[in-house]
C-alpha cells in the first residue's frame, strides 16, 4: 500500500495534467458542437482501430463457416443479378444494382441491447462510404451510416429510438414506416397501415423505396402480430425482422446513385 502511495507522489504532476486534460476535453464536448464531433470522429477512429485487431483475431478461428456462409450470399445475389439482366460483378468489392451502388464491409462492432445502438464497419471515406447510406445485411436491411473517418464508418443500427423506415407490405403495397419499440432485438413495429388494407401472419414486410437510404423491395421481416389502434384507423403492426442483429459479420453499405438529383424536386 505505502509503495501506491509513493508511487503517486512521485508522478502527482503527471496524473494532475491527465485530471486537468480530461476536464478539458468534457467541457468542450458538451459546449462545443465543432470539438464535439471532433471528439467523436477520433473516439470512432480509435475504437474502430481496437475493434478491428479484436475482430481480426477471433475471425482467424471461424474463417471456414464465414467462407461458407458468404459464398451462399454471393451465389443467391449472382443468381438475382442474372435474373434482373445485370451484369455479374460480385467478384468487386462493389457493384450497382438499379441506381444504387453496393459496397461490401465488415462488422467490427455491433451493440442490440442499448436504447440507441449503433455499428462500427471497417470501411470509411477513402473505401467511398458516406453519411446517410443505408446499410443491408444478408437477410435484411440493418442501419443508416451516420460517421466516417477515412477508414472506418459508425451506422445507426435498426434497433436505434431514433431510426424509422419507410416500409410497406410486399402483397398489398400499403405503405408505413417501421421502426424500433426498445424492448427486445427481434421485435420491430409497422405503423401507418390503413385498416382499409388487409393484414395477416405471415406477411412480408419489404422497404418501400421513398427514401434515400434503400432500393425497394429490400427484405425487413414478416408480421407474427396486429392489432387495431385505438383510432380503429390504422393497425399496429408486430414484425420479426430477417435480420438476425445479435450475429452480423458482414454488410453491404449502399449509395443512391439519384440522391442529389432527387433532393432538387424537394420542397
């Protein structure tokens, strides 16, 4: 005990100059919008440095069911490709369906269990991944980029308060917008269905194209409960998702082509 106390005696000045620069760096944080995201980007730089070295080595250890499983991906996309006349090009690390162009990255970090989760991937600005990207899993869609650094990015996961989706049912076309509840990782809300639509289990629950973050008809899940709201107006709409957030590896990171386009005809 008497060598602790020594020891912090003779390093008093060093460890008041870390107090000192950490009450700095909180002040400016919380006062400053510019050093506020500042702080952020070098947080997601580093952590994604340490998420990167953590993921690497417990990926040495699984590499042939990840082979196996992104060789299925890629073979059910090939196949979709072909269907749709587009040329085969999943060999890159990037190609364009419809308008929107696929980049391929990896899950170094991925919370479920927090009131606003998020995701760390291991491409950012130089791998051309942007702010307001939408993110797609192999099931399903996942999250929105909202952070880059030059190598790597953070993305606001589905299970995020603050996400909601344009969506819409895939037999009917009746469009709402889904979203996270806050309880469980496997549990998404529709709302926004005029009970003029009919609604059942089992349905599909697809993207329905009017945002910028997503091509239409991208899986979200499939309805396991409905119930009238209180209006008798609309439904309340349970969903699975396809996604299965508790186990993401790998991503598509996907850009609008049309964006800034589009973003002329708005009000």
């Amino acid at each position: 005990m008497q060598q602790i106390i020594n020891a912090i005696f003779r390093n008093k000045n060093v460890l008041i100059y870390l107090l000192l620069l950490l009450f700095a760096l909180i002040f400016l944080n919380n006062r400053s919008y510019y050093h506020q995201t500042q702080l952020e980007r070098l947080g997601l730089r580093m952590s994604g440095q340490i998420f990167e070295f953590q993921n690497n080595t417990s990926n040495y250890f699984s590499l042939q069911k990840q082979n196996q499983d992104l060789l299925e991906e890629n073979r059910l996309l090939k196949e979709k490709l072909t269907s749709t006349n587009s040329i085969d090009t999943l060999s890159n690390p990037t190609f364009a369906i419809s308008g929107f162009t696929y980049y391929t990255a990896q899950v170094l970090k991925n919370s479920f269990d927090q009131a606003r989760n998020q995701l760390v991937l291991d491409k950012g600005s130089i791998g051309h991944i942007e702010k307001e990207m939408g993110v797609i899993g192999p099931h399903g869609i996942v999250g929105i980029i909202n952070e880059t650094t030059p190598h790597f990015s953070s993305a606001l996961s589905l299970l995020h308060s603050d996400v909601r989706i344009n969506a819409k049912l895939l037999k009917n076309g009746a469009f709402g917008s889904i979203y996270w509840p806050g309880i469980a990782a496997n549990r998404l809300l529709l709302d926004g269905i005029s009970t003029i639509n009919n609604v059942a289990v089992g349905d599909t629950v697809v993207t329905g194209g009017m945002s910028d973050y997503f091509p239409k008809d991208i899986p979200i899940g499939k309805v396991v409960n409905y119930k009238l709201l209180p209006s008798k107006r609309y439904y309340e709409i349970e969903v699975l998702p396809f996604t299965n957030f508790t186990a993401l590896e790998y991503v598509y990171v996907v850009k609008n082509n049309n964006k800034e386009e589009l973003n002329q005809l708005k009000p």
